[in-house]
C-alpha cells in the first residue's frame, strides 16, 4: 500500500471514529435527560403520596366535621363523585364533598345563561342556587376539594397541577387549550393561588401551560405553600 493509499485509509478511520464518538456523545446525554426526568417525576409521584397520605390522617376530625355537617343539613349524600378528564385525556373519577343540592347536574342546563365565565368553557356563578349553606362556607374554605387527596394517593392526580375539567368541557378547548391536558391534574397550581375563579378561562388556561413549560420540584413546593394562605384567605373563591 502506497504512503497515499495510507494516509487516505487512516484519513476516513479517523472520521469514521470521529463519527461513533459523536453518536455515542449523543446516546449517553439522551440516556442521563432521561434518567433526570425520570427520577425528577420519581420524587414527584414520592412527595404526592407521603403528603396526601399525611393529609388523610391528619386531617380525619375535618372530614368527620364535614360529613356530620353535610347529613344534618340535607340528609342526603356525604360525597360526590365526577367523571373528569386527567392526563392526555384519561377519564378518572374525582371525589369532592357534596356541596349542592342531590340533582344538580340535572340542573345545571338551565343555569347555563347565568353563566360568569366569559368563554363560556367553564360554568362558574357566584350566588348559584344550587349551593347549600353547608356548601357554600366548604367551598369558600375549599373544604369540599379535601377528599381529592384519595385521588393523589391513587395517582389520578397530583398535588401541583391543571384542575382537571369535566369532558363537556374539554370537548369545547381549542388545539392550544388542550395543553392543559400534557400534565397530570394536581389540587393546586398557578391560579389557584393567584386569583382561582376570578381569573377568566383564556387566562387560567394561559397560567396552566406556563405550568408545564416550567414544572419542576422546587416549583411544586413553592405552590402548595402558596395555597395555604389563598385558601385561609378565601381569595377568588365562590
């Protein structure tokens, strides 16, 4: 083989080297992203069961108060549970205190024109006459969401996260709006602590998504300790 000829072989080995230690950069980094993601939604999920289970026992003497309150008042169911859509579009079913009357969903269609949510996507009335007396001081305190700590620990949910919608409701979301449904549902998120009902659709929405592009442990922490001033304070909540 001629100097030419071997200069020209170890020319193309040498790319050819140059190319594997390339692709085998790019696997591992491919291999620690994911191994950073997985283990960030590791001690996610880890966080979501020691506090809801913690929240549970804990907070039983509420949820027998609540209970107690809610039969006195009516006689009729304690809970209320309400098929919703979770992460990219599963449907769970998410459990609350009751606090409207037995056959409000029933009724709901004829509210519809008082409807105070400018898009129209989502149903909120301040003074909606469903809501028993037990319902309204449980909403105002966000006692009725108590029981939606069953569903973090089943893993439906999680703390930090969109509120989940009901599917009437998703099926009205535009392509960007369906966003909201990229992450797992949680209690609490952005607007939760910065306004909850008061906040428009288009703007709950917009809040939701800078959510998911920013998700992270810290951030999770930051919220649920913004929440509980927001709920003692009742702000946005009817």
């Amino acid at each position: 083989m001629s100097d030419q000829e071997l200069v020209a072989y170890w020319s193309r080995a040498g790319t050819g080297m140059g190319r594997l230690r390339m692709r085998l950069r790019i696997v591992r980094k491919r291999i620690l992203w994911a191994a950073a993601i997985g283990g960030a939604r590791m001690l996610k999920r880890l966080m979501d069961i020691v506090v809801s289970a913690a929240a549970l026992i804990l907070l039983s003497p509420v949820f027998l108060l609540t209970a107690l309150a809610i039969k006195i008042e009516d006689g009729g169911s304690i809970f209320f549970r309400q098929q919703r859509v979770g992460h990219r579009g599963r449907l769970f079913g998410m459990w609350k205190f009751r606090s409207m009357v037995e056959n409000a969903d029933a009724l709901k269609d004829q509210l519809l024109a008082g409807n105070e949510m400018a898009s129209g996507v989502t149903f909120k009335m301040k003074r909606d006459p469903r809501i028993t007396r037990v319902g309204r001081f449980i909403r105002k305190m966000s006692i009725d969401e108590l029981p939606q700590f069953w569903n973090v620990l089943k893993g439906d949910m999680a703390l930090v996260g969109p509120r989940p919608a009901v599917p009437r409701e998703v099926a009205q979301y535009t392509v960007d709006e369906r966003q909201r449904l990229l992450a797992k549902p949680g209690l609490t998120c952005f607007w939760q602590v910065g306004g909850r009902s008061s906040i428009d659709f288009k703007g709950q929405v917009g809040l939701d998504v800078a959510y998911i592009q920013s998700e992270s442990l810290l951030l999770d922490i930051k919220l649920i300790l913004q929440t509980i001033p927001a709920v003692l304070l009742g702000r946005g909540a009817f």
